[in-house]
C-alpha cells in the first residue's frame, strides 16, 4: 500500500492513518521515517531561516503528527 503524505501537513498525515486503519482495521506499528536536509548546504552558514523551518517541520513536527493521529 502507498499513499502519498507530506508529513509536514497535518491533514496529509491523517488521511494516511486513516486510509490505513480503514484497509486494515488498526495499526499495530509506526515508524516515523521522514527526514529532510540539503546536502549541498553543509554549514549552517549555508542555509537560511527558511531551510530551518523546513526541516524543523519535517523532522520534528512530522514525526509528532504521525505519533499523534497514529495514537487515536
């Protein structure tokens, strides 16, 4: 099974538990495994606040909405 899910958005998150427990009656296991960076910006120099936000969104938001909507 594959659905597409931005982990960053919450409601992406709660359509792909949803969409799962529907196929398969509960959920027995999460892995949490998004993460994002910029390889070509190393240093933190290299990156801006935006880059930040992003990846803060994604690793560490992402992973509490999966937690959150995989716990109801």
């Amino acid at each position: 099974m594959f659905i597409h899910c931005d982990v960053s958005v919450e409601s992406d998150v709660k359509n792909a538990v949803d969409t799962a427990v529907s196929i398969f009656g509960k959920l027995d296991i999460l892995v949490n495994n998004a993460a994002t960076g910029d390889p070509r910006k190393p240093s933190i120099v290299d990156n801006d606040s935006a880059d930040v936000e992003r990846a803060l969104r994604v690793n560490l938001i992402g992973s509490f909405l999966g937690t959150k909507h995989a716990a109801r």
